[in-house]
C-alpha cells in the first residue's frame, strides 16, 4: 500500500490540485490500497513518513510538494527499507532533476508505479540530514528574495526575482573549509556542497554530482567585485560554473566549512551556523528512480 503525504501549502497550495488529480489517476487504474494524508507544520511529513513505515503493507511513501517536502519524507524513512516516492508539487523541485523523475504529477506517479525502488545516497550535516545542496555566498542572498517572491509567484519566476535582487545586495563571505583534511581560506562566490546537481530552481551547480556514488561535491567559486557577478550569471545558469577559472570542484568524502554566523542553505532552508560538518551516508535510502 502507498501513503501519500501532501504538503497542502506547497507550491501556493498547488499541491492540493495535484491530490485531487492523483486520487482520480489512481481510481481510474483501480488502484485502491493507497492513502492520502496532510501535513499540518514543520516536521510533521517526517513523522507521518514513520508512522507510515511501521505499516507491514507499507509499500512506500509517496511526498506530494517540493524538496522541502521530499527531504522531510526522506527522514522518516532511513533505514527502514520502506522506498520514498516523489510527486514534484512545489515552486522549485530541484531533487528531482538529478534522479530523473518527471516534473509533471500523473508521469510521475506513473514513473513511481512502473520503477523499482533503488539505492540512493543522503548528506549528513552536523546533526542532520539533506538531500541535495547545501551552501553558503550568493545563493543564500538570491534564496532570500526568492522565498519572499514565492508568496507571489510560482514557477521559475521566484528565483529569476531572487537572482536580480541578489546581485545587488550580495556581500562576500570569508570560509576555511577542509576537504578530506586538507583546509584552505578564502573570499567565495558560492560554497556548496552537492550530493545532487541543481538549486535555484534548475541552475546546475555541480553538473558531475551523481546521488548515488558515494560521495559529496564540493564547489567553491571564488569572490570577484559585484559589477563582475553578472558576467558569471549566463555560464551559471546554463550549468557551465565548472568550467570558470575562478572555480574550484573537489570530489570528497568529508568537507568542513568554518564561517563566523555563517547562513547555509541546506535544501531550500537558511540555517545559521560557524561551523559544518558533512559526509555523506552511502546508500542510505531506497527511492523509486
């Protein structure tokens, strides 16, 4: 039996539409032996994610919303053998890109009824999980606009907002970070560290990240003047920021960043943190992709 936990507030409340859209795909295919469920605050999709788990007849957990959503989902599932399905629903669904699910709702549940579950790698941060990027710099300027737009407009739109206003307010940030012991210091761009490919909504950060090869992606783009940071803009969008000469890409196993009141985007949420352990938990979670 599938469990379908729906974020009711995810993509302005798109994902309502979406629910009602999947119950009459699935009772059309007469498929009947599923559930659907709502979350009502943070942290509740995790929960439910666990409850639903302990079902015998659990045969995985579907997440309805964005990546917000699916990583919540993700968390109550580690290590119970119980595969995590993902209805894209939200405004910027960028985990999907690097598993291959397809953005539109009913191909997606169709790719969840006809794929087997496999393997798929989780981050660790600190005390806590992610599922795709995390990072510090430009991108965390640009996500603050991009969630005051999202009250607004959905699609790409809030982060093309994001973007512009953020190349206006951003200042660089100073980091000493250590990849698989070995530390450097310096002004960055973008700090990320990937187990998947893309944030913003689409922008290829890391285009050699893979969510299954056991290891984390470690990109640093180092500080150049604000008027220089739209020259970038193009290669960034259209996934070319490996090859900037002021690009730094390291495959590791273990990355540390240290950054005074550091702020860190870790799946589309800011957390303010000095210092960020991570490392990646191989193989962690079955997913349908």
């Amino acid at each position: 039996m599938l469990t379908f936990i729906v974020n009711p507030t995810a993509g302005n409340y798109h994902a309502l539409r979406i629910q009602t859209l999947l119950k009459q795909e699935l009772s059309k295919r007469g498929i009947d032996k599923c559930r659907f469920v709502r979350t009502e605050r943070p942290g509740h999709a995790t929960e439910l994610a666990r409850a639903a788990a302990m079902n015998p007849d659990c045969t995985g957990v579907v997440a309805v919303g964005g990546d917000g959503t699916a990583f919540e989902v993700a968390c109550g599932l580690m290590d119970t053998n119980v595969p995590l399905g993902i209805i894209p629903a939200g405004t910027g669904n960028d985990f999907i890109k690097s598993v291959n699910i397809p953005k539109k709702p009913l191909e997606a549940l169709d790719f969840i009824l006809s794929h087997q579950a496999r393997p798929v790698d989780v981050g660790s941060l600190n005390d806590r999980l992610f599922l795709n990027v995390c990072g510090t710099g430009f991108d965390v300027t640009v996500l603050d606009y991009t969630l005051a737009a999202k009250k607004y407009v959905r699609g790409i739109l809030p982060y093309l907002i994001g973007l512009v206003r953020g190349i206006f307010h951003y200042a660089p940030v100073h980091v000493r970070f250590t990849v698989d012991g070995l530390t450097e210091e310096r002004d960055v761009l973008i700090c990320s560290v990937a187990n998947g490919r893309f944030f913003g909504g689409g922008i290829s950060i890391c285009p050699d990240a893979a969510p299954n090869d056991g290891k984390l992606d470690l990109v640093v783009v180092e500080n150049k003047p604000k008027w220089m940071i739209p020259f970038y803009l193009p290669g960034l969008l259209m996934g070319r920021v490996l090859k900037f000469r002021i690009t730094t890409h390291k495959r590791c196993d273990t990355v540390e960043i240290v950054s005074k009141g550091m702020r860190l985007n870790v799946d589309g949420e800011i957390l303010t943190m000095d210092r960020a352990n991570f490392h990646v938990e191989g193989g962690k979670l079955l997913l349908f992709w």
